[in-house]
C-alpha cells in the first residue's frame, strides 16, 4: 500500500512558489518604474543644461 499523500504539504509548497514568483514580479515592475523615472530625470537635467549655455 502507498504512502498517504501529504495534500498540506504540497499545498504549502505551492503557496510558497505563488508567493515568490509574484514578489519577483512586484520587484521587476518596480524596477521598471524606477528606470523610466531615471530617463525622465536625466532629460530634464538636460534641458536645464541647455537653458544655462543660452
């Protein structure tokens, strides 16, 4: 006779993987955000540079 299934185990197990994958997927789109925050700022730096050799 087989070993009895330990369903909270694997339930456990699944949890864990939901929950990583979605904190990876929170920290990419944060870093995403945070890049293309950088790119709006170095535009304006440029723009300011610009304003000062006029």
């Amino acid at each position: 006779m087989p070993p009895k299934r330990n369903y909270k185990f694997e339930k456990r197990q699944k949890d864990l993987a939901k929950k990583k994958k979605k904190e990876e997927k929170m920290q990419r789109k944060q870093e995403r955000k945070q890049d293309t925050f950088d790119e709006g700022d170095d535009s304006a730096v440029d723009q300011e540079d610009q304003s000062e050799e006029s």
